[in-house]
C-alpha cells in the first residue's frame, strides 16, 4: 500500500511529527530533574501502570501530601523499593540418583 501526499500535506506532517518528538523529548529531560513527580508521571518513570503506584501506597510506600495533591518523591520511592528487595537464594543442587 502507497500513501501519496502533495507538498503541503508532506510539510504539515514532517512539523507535526518534529513538535511530537520535541514535546516528548521535553517531557522526558523534565521529568529526569523533578525530585517529585505526580502519579501518572510516577508510573512512567518507574515502567509501571498507575494503579500499582496507588497499590504500593497502600503498602507503605513514601507519599507526600500537599493540600489533598499527591506528590511522589522519586529517591523515596528508589529506597523505599531497595528496602523491599530479599537477598538472593542460593539454589541448592540436588544430589544425582542412581549414580
């Protein structure tokens, strides 16, 4: 299948796709300098959906609470997560049967 533009259509969408990468491009370097994050901006950063930012607060994990707004502090929750992780078990060999 071919798709074929005129002149202005290609131009109208090469802008269109260059002010999408650097509007995500902005929110991704603004995100990295933030220490708090919102919710969905939690997620993101973290890789995970929304409702398992809202479970591990359930959990314990660090909220700060700012005139009803919840604000999530990216180092917080990094140390917070490390302090959930359990030490590697060591994976014990069966000895060999009928040798």
């Amino acid at each position: 299948m071919e798709i074929k533009l005129d002149e202005d259509q290609e131009k109208e969408l090469t802008e269109r796709i260059i002010n999408l990468v650097k509007t995500s491009v902005k929110q991704a370097i603004g995100s990295q300098d933030k220490p708090y994050l919102s919710r969905k901006e939690t997620a993101k950063y973290f890789g995970v959906a929304e409702s398992t930012i809202r479970y591990w607060a359930t959990l314990g994990m660090p909220v700060a609470n700012i005139n009803g707004h919840k604000l999530y502090g990216k180092q917080s929750i990094t140390e917070w997560l490390k302090s959930k992780e359990e030490p590697k078990k060591e994976h014990k060999k069966s000895p060999l049967r009928g040798i």
